[in-house]
C-alpha cells in the first residue's frame, strides 16, 4: 500500500484513509502504525480534512461511520484532540 504524504482532493484523501483503515481492520497494520499514519496524514491535510473546524462532509461519507469514529479516537487521544481543523 503505497501512502502519500500530500493529498490534493479530498476525495483522494478520503480513499487514503479509508484504505489505511480497511488494512488495521484486516489485521495488517497494528493500532500504533495506524496511529503513525493517521495522525502523520490529517496533520499534514488539515486544510483538506477539515472546513470550520469539522470534518468535510465528503471524506465523511467515503469513511463511512465505523472508519470516522476509529480516526477521531486516534486524534482526540492525541494530546487531547489538539489537532482539530482550527490549529
């Protein structure tokens, strides 16, 4: 799984993330890789992750409720969620 460091659209973010997601599910990624990747990912896309301080409304729908909910842990674990869209 090739993972890029920047992601012009967001559908192409939301695809990254949800096949990033889709691997720790299958077993393939430990929880901390996952952490890694994600927290690396989404702090280097905010602008495209996030509109207002919230979650885009497309990547929403391309993660789906189960990958969105296990991507806001991870960032809400991370020093208190201080990685929202408005830092």
């Amino acid at each position: 799984m090739e993972i890029k460091k920047y992601y012009v659209t967001q559908k192409e973010l939301g695809n990254a993330l949800k096949d990033i997601v889709d691997e720790y599910l299958k077993d393939k990624l430990i929880e901390v890789e996952l952490e890694k990747i994600i927290l690396k990912i989404i702090n280097l896309n905010k602008s495209t992750y996030y509109s207002k301080g919230k979650v885009v409304e497309k990547i929403k729908r391309l993660l789906g409720k189960r990958r969105l909910m296990i991507i806001e842990r991870i960032i809400v674990n991370y020093k208190g969620g201080e990685m929202d869209g408005n830092n």
